[in-house]
C-alpha cells in the first residue's frame, strides 16, 4: 500500500516477501480478492485477510487519506492506524 503519488517497485515487494514474482494485479483479480473495484479499494473489508506492506513514505503525513471501498469515497486515517487496522508491515516499497 502507497500514495498515489508513489509507484509500488513490485521487484522490491518480491524480495520483501519471499515471493519469486510480484506483478501489478488485474481488475478482475482485485476485485475477487477485495469485493471492490480498482481505485477504490479500502484498507480493509475484503472477503479475507490480506497480506499488506503499508509504504514507510505514508508516515511523513499527518492524515493519510485512504479509498473507502468506492471510487468517490475516501476516509482520513494515519499511517500508525493504517498499520493497526490492517496488520500490515511497514516496508519500503516505492520505485
């Protein structure tokens, strides 16, 4: 997870995580993993827990703006709450 003003490195993600590959998701593949539509999906409320690096770049806000499950919709939190609710590791995961 990262601003939108930051590209996730998905070579850095594959290190951090073990994985042997990391790759953009497909529309269809975001929403059968989270329940909501590119662009507007929230930190949580996803169908099952998932796996989230939050990007250490997020904690030089104040307010973190995150989507809310919909593209017009969108919800102030901080990066500590953003770790909290989430489970996540903060990482740095940016190009």
């Amino acid at each position: 997870m990262t601003s939108g003003a930051h590209r996730v490195d998905v070579a850095k993600v594959a290190r951090l995580t073990g994985a042997a590959e990391v790759r953009r998701a497909q529309a269809r593949s975001v929403r059968e993993w989270t329940g909501q539509v590119i662009g507007g999906v929230a930190p949580v409320g996803h169908p099952s827990p998932i796996r989230t690096l939050v990007d250490e770049w997020l904690d030089k806000y104040e307010v973190v703006w995150a989507a809310g499950g919909h593209p017009h919709t969108v919800f102030p939190t901080s990066y500590a709450e953003l770790i909290r609710i989430t489970d996540g590791t903060p990482a740095d995961v940016g190009e």
